[in-house]
C-alpha cells in the first residue's frame, strides 16, 4: 500500500537508488528493493525512474473543482493596535505569487476599530481588505479567529491562504485546517508558483537538516503558515488604491470556549523582540556571568540591534525566554547576526541559520559555528567585543 | 480523570547528519526518542492524575507509528502512563498531519477523556499542527503551547499560561480541553527500574485501520492533502572568512570593514 512496485517492468538502472535522500532503496540482484521503515513516500523516485516501474498511489485531481479557487489571501494580525510586520512580508509576498498567477491580493484584517490600518496593506500591495470588526475579535481566541476565517474562505473561495507563523498564526491555521480538511504547510521559508499554478511551499525539517517542497495538489485553498523575517517587504507605495470591504456577520459569546484571564508581557523595557530586529546580538554560555551582558548590550544598543540568547543563557534566567533564538526559542533571519560564545548547536542554529550574515566569535576554533559563520573570530569575546564597539564607533565618527 | 497523551517516536535531530556528497539523510544509527515535548506533556498528565486522581483517574498515551514505535509507550508507561493504544498499519504510512490527527482522533473518539495533551510539536517535523487539527476533529477547545497549568477544585475547568509572542497569556476553559505543552511545563521524572519494571504489564492495545474502522481512502499518504514534491539539502553556508583573534584590535577593524562593505552597519 502507498508505494507499487513493478519489478517486470524495472530495468535496474539504479537511478531510483541515488533520488532516494532517505536510503530506503537498496540494490537486489539486478533490481532494487524498498525499506519501508525509512520510506516517506516522497516520490522522488517514481519521477526519475524512466520506466514507470514506480507508482505512488494519490488520490486524483479535480481539476474543474479546483478552477473555482482564485485569489491570494493573508490573514494579517495586530498586535497592541498595529500590524505586525510579518502582515506586511507576506502582503508583499503574495503580491508576487498573485502576479504569477494573474490574481488578486485579498488581506484579512480581524479585530476591533481596526479599520484604520486597512490603507496600509492597499500600499504594501493588497488589491482588497476585508475588515470584519467585531468586539469579539478584540483579542485573539482559537473559536473565533477560526469561525471568521473559515467562513470567509467557504464563501469566497481564494486559492491560497498564508498565515504568519506567530504564536497565535500557528494556533488559528491548523484549526481552519482540519475544519475544512484542508492540507496546511508549516513555517514555510520559501513560495512559489509552479507551471501547474500550484503553490511550492519550501520549508526545512529535521531541524534544519532537510529542505521539504511540498504541495497541496487536490485541494483548495493552499495554506501554509509562514515563518517571520524571510521574505523582505516592499517600500509601501502610497499612490496604490484599493477595494476596503467591511464584512458583516456576528460571532455569539457562547461559540468561544476559552477566556483570556490576563496578557503579561515579559518583553522588557527597551529591549527589541528578536524576531523583528535587522541586526541581533545574541549571548551564549561563553558570556559566563549575567553582569557580562553589559557587553553585547551595549554593542546592540550602538546598533539598534535586539539582544539574544542561546537556550542556556535563557534557562539560567539572565534573559526573558522571548530572547531565547532556536528550535525551542524563537526563528530569527536577521540581516546581520552576532553570536557570542555560543558553540552552534544545531538546536540553536535551527533557529538562526538563515540569518543574512552571521558573525562569531568564540574561543574554540573548532565549534561549529563557524561552519555557519560568514565572518568568524577564534578568540576572546572580552577582548575582541570591547574592540568592535570602539571601532564601530570611530567609522560612525568618520561617516 | 481520563487523560490521554499522544506521543511520537522521533529521532534525535541533533545526530541526524546529512550525506554531503549525495544529499541523504544518514539515519542509521541515529537514536530513537519520545519527542522531548511529549515528555513534558506525559509528566504534566501524571501530576495531574496525582493530584486531582479519584479511582477512575487514568492516563493513556497514545501513538501512531510503525512497529518499533512502541518503544515511546514503554517508555511513557515506565514514567507513570497507565495504559497505552499503539496504533500501526502499513496504511497508515505516509500521512501528513491532517490524516495523522484524523487517525488519532478516531481512535480517540472512542475512548472516554476529560483533557488531552499533546507535546507543543515533534522535533522531526517540527510543525506544531496536529495538537490542535485534533482538537478541532473532536470538536473541542485547544489551549496551545502552555508552560503551565492549573486544573479547578472541581475538576471542570483548566486554567493555563499559553505562551504568546511577547510573553504568556492566562486563558481559562472548560473541560474537556486540548493542550499543548511547551518548554518550562515541567522537568519530566526519569523512569526508574521498577517503573520500567512495571511498565510491560501494563495494557497496551494494538490498532490497525481495520480496527480503526475508517476507510483506507482518508489514511496514510492517499488520504493525505498534501505531498511531499522534493526533498533537498539546505544550502551549505560556505563557512566564509575566518580569522584569528590574537590581536583584538586587528581583529575588529577587519571584521567592521567586512560589515560595512557589506552594507549592514
Ligand atoms: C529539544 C532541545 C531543544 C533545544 N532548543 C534550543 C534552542 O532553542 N536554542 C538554543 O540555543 N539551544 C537549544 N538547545 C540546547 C542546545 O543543544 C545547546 O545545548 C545550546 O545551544 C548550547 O548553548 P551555548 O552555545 O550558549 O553553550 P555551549 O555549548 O556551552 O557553548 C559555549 C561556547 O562559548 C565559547 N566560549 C566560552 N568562553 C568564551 C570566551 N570568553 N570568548 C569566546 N568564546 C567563549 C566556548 O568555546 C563554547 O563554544 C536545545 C536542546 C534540546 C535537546
Ligand atoms: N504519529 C503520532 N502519534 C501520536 N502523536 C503524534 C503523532 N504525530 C504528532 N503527534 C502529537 O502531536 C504533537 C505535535 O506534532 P507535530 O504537529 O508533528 O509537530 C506531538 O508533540 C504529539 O503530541
């Protein structure tokens, strides 16, 4: 089941063997055998084999169902009154996937007295917003973020629908999701369009170590949630007009489940959130006391840089866990990158590896970071980090 | 109490190495673990039931994997789980998570619970999905990535921390609820020998999709909405300039110049 396999029809060239990334394909005699516990039933080997000798059961394609999808939507989100950025990433984002299909950009903007903001998604490339205000969407809860979206998108049928991968982006998409049986894609890092108009969502898996393509070929809409800080957005065009439509329909109290009690913040005074910042300095164990932060602190003050921290530095509580970059942190792609005594876990790199540059500085000329690092120093931070700040400061001086 | 924990077999990640000359994942050899955020969700389940436990409290884990996977339920039996369902079938293969949450959520539909909790996401695919697509195939609410958790007197309500993008937020709901569990939950217990001990008597039921009574049509890779087209290495970062640091000042002044050239400072 899953995988047929016409050993008549194979002629033993062995070309399967080399598109397996997965070693499940082995030789067998003058023909191959498959290991079933390592198949993923990608298909990598049912498209190179040139005589069909593969076959990987899907299900089939109704291409008329299909046709009635049109129209690249974004669920944009507000925090503390204003968009976030990722909104205005993926707005443009979608404005050139819509381009590729000659379709429209639709932005989803839910909340209360949030009309405002639709102007801004017309300038970053949005052809219509839809504004559902309603007092019940003032913060953000599962039911009715889900009960909106959801019959937004069964009356009006868009063919792709991203999400930011945020906190809240990542607890509405899978919902809307399974409540339509819809395929969903996971912080995605990359999007396209291919010659069958589908959309290619590219995202990485086994913590970094695999890319994944993948598609959603026989339903509609394609979701994906998609990771912050990848895709750069456009400088907003004020000149742009556009359709903002007002969405009415009313959600009962008693459809949400959940109560927020309380919303604390542990995002500390002064101090920039990770995943938004274009420059971040970020601390390992390699600092070794908390008083030693002063030092990155004053080198992303300099920079108007946000401070981070590797898991460790987190856990002995020296930084707020929103400070925390990797696999269980947060995902950062900053266009510059500084990492501190820290050693390159994969845990940590998972999370910072598609920064623009990166930058380290660690004592042990063998730690893995600098297999990442763009500009890599074998020495001391207490030396070397002192030397950075004065001389960032003397070619400021100099501009 | 009726608690239900679906865990998942994962491999380390951190030993899994990709093949530079053909692009492979090499994952012979790479050991086999309970998903380190199923951990936490098994020893949140078992502080539960100790805490709010009457007779008929009970926590039941749960997985969807092939034959070695039972690994994962001795293992969460061994840490205090009560009882395990091991659901496997060669037709369960291939799912992606909308058919990997269905399957589950089949299975439990047919068990009696008063809360689920789910690890916040499995450290291979790392997609957080199927915690709450379960949810919403059993139709109830979900409190995701919760670093900690309260349960009312009365055993009707949970109140929890769910982490947000800026720090937590205290959400409230009535059982039966989904959760998530994330970093910060808990330390899980180490089994120890007479719960390992203990562990293989326990029950452990076996479900394949015949059992499981759903048409092979909605499991595995045929029932699955999405494909996978390609699979690929990232791109290497070619570990670019690489200097040594012996005198600091030399040091900085070339790695400033190296930033400003490329624009960024
Ligand atoms: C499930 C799981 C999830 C995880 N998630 C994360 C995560 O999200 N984020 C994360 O960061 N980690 C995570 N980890 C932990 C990860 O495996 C590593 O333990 C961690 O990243 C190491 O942090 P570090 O580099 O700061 O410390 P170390 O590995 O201890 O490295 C410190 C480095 O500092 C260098 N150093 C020391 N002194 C100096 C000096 N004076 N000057 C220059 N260099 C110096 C040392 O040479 C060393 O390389 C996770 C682990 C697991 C199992
Ligand atoms: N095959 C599976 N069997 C049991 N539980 C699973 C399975 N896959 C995922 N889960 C549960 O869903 C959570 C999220 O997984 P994922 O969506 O794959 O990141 C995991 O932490 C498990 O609690």
């Amino acid at each position: 089941m899953g995988l047929i396999y016409d050993k008549d029809k194979c002629t033993g060239c062995m070309l399967c063997i080399k598109a397996c990334n997965f070693a499940a394909i082995e030789k067998d005699g003058d023909k191959v055998k498959f290991d079933f516990d390592k198949c993923v039933l990608c298909g990598s080997c049912e498209e190179v084999c040139p005589a069909d000798a593969i076959l990987i059961e899907r299900q089939t394609v109704d291409k008329e169902a299909i046709a009635q999808y049109n129209d690249v939507w974004v669920v944009t989100e507000i925090h503390d009154g204003r968009l976030r950025s990722v909104s205005y990433e993926l707005v443009t984002k979608a404005r050139d996937l819509a381009d590729k299909l000659g379709e429209k950009v639709v932005a989803l903007l839910l909340g209360h007295e949030v009309e405002s903001l639709a102007e801004s998604l017309i300038h970053q490339g949005a052809d219509k917003v839809l504004v559902v205000d309603d007092k019940i969407l003032a913060d953000y809860t599962t039911d009715a973020f889900t009960i909106a979206v959801t019959s937004l998108i069964t009356s009006r049928k868009p063919a792709i629908v991203l999400y930011g991968a945020t906190s809240n982006g990542r607890d509405l998409a899978p919902r809307v999701a399974a409540r339509l049986a819809l395929g969903l894609t996971a912080d995605c890092t990359g999007l396209d369009i291919d010659d069958e108009r589908q959309l290619v969502q590219t995202r990485p898996a086994f913590g970094g170590n695999i890319m994944a393509e993948i598609l959603c070929p026989y339903t509609r809409p394609q979701m994906a949630t998609v990771r912050p800080n990848v895709f750069k957005p456009t400088e907003p065009d004020t000149s742009r007009t556009g359709e903002i439509e007002k969405v009415d329909f009313s959600i009962s109290p008693v459809q949400v489940r959940t109560r927020v009690l309380e919303k604390v913040s542990e995002v500390v005074e002064g101090m920039k959130s990770v995943e938004e910042a274009d420059i971040i300095v970020c601390s390992g164990r390699g600092i070794k006391d908390p008083s030693n932060l002063e030092l990155p602190k004053e080198l992303a003050k300099l920079l108007d840089a946000a401070i981070g921290g590797s898991r460790p530095i987190v856990d002995l509580g020296w930084l707020p866990p929103t400070q925390q970059v990797g696999q269980s942190g947060r995902t950062v792609s900053p266009k510059l990158y500084f990492a501190l005594g820290i050693s390159g876990a994969i845990q940590h790199c998972a999370g910072m590896s598609s920064s623009e540059i990166i930058v380290a500085i660690n004592k042990d000329e063998e730690a893995p970071i600098f297999e990442l690092a763009d500009f890599g120093i074998v020495g001391d931070i207490f030396a070397i980090v002192p030397e950075i700040i004065e001389e960032i400061k003397r070619v400021k001086a100099e501009r | 109490m009726k608690i239900i924990v679906p865990v998942k077999q994962v491999p380390e990640v951190a030993e899994v190495k990709v093949n530079p000359e053909t692009g492979t994942l090499i994952r012979d050899g790479v050991p086999s673990i309970l998903n380190p955020f199923d951990e936490l969700a098994v020893e949140e389940a078992i502080r539960i039931k100790e805490a709010h436990g009457g007779d008929d409290s009970e926590v039941t884990v749960i997985t969807m994997g092939p034959p070695q996977a039972v690994d994962v339920l001795y293992k969460a039996m061994a840490m205090g789980a009560d009882k395990a369902v091991h659901m496997t079938d060669r037709i369960f293969a291939g799912a992606d998570t909308w058919v990997t949450a269905l399957t589950l959520a089949e299975q439990i539909r047919k068990m009696e619970f008063d809360l689920i909790i789910c690890g916040k996401q499995a450290i291979d695919g790392d997609t957080a999905q199927v915690g709450p697509e379960i949810a919403e195939i059993l139709r109830i609410p979900q409190i995701c990535y919760v670093r900690k958790v309260e349960i009312s007197e009365d055993g009707k309500f949970v109140t929890a921390h769910r982490e947000t993008d800026e720090g937590y937020e205290v959400v409230k709901a009535k059982l039966p609820v989904l959760l998530t569990a994330t970093k910060g939950l808990n330390e899980p217990r180490l089994p120890n020998i007479m719960g390992i001990m203990k562990a293989k008597k326990k029950p452990l039921e076996v479900v394949d999709a015949e059992k499981l009574g759903v048409s092979e049509d909605r499991l595995g890779l045929k029932g699955s909405p999405t494909t996978v087209r390609k699979v690929f290495p990232p791109e290497q970062r070619a570990g670019g300039i690489k200097i040594d640091g012996e005198n600091p000042k030399e040091a900085a002044r070339q790695l400033v110049e190296f930033l400003a050239k490329k624009g960024v400072i």
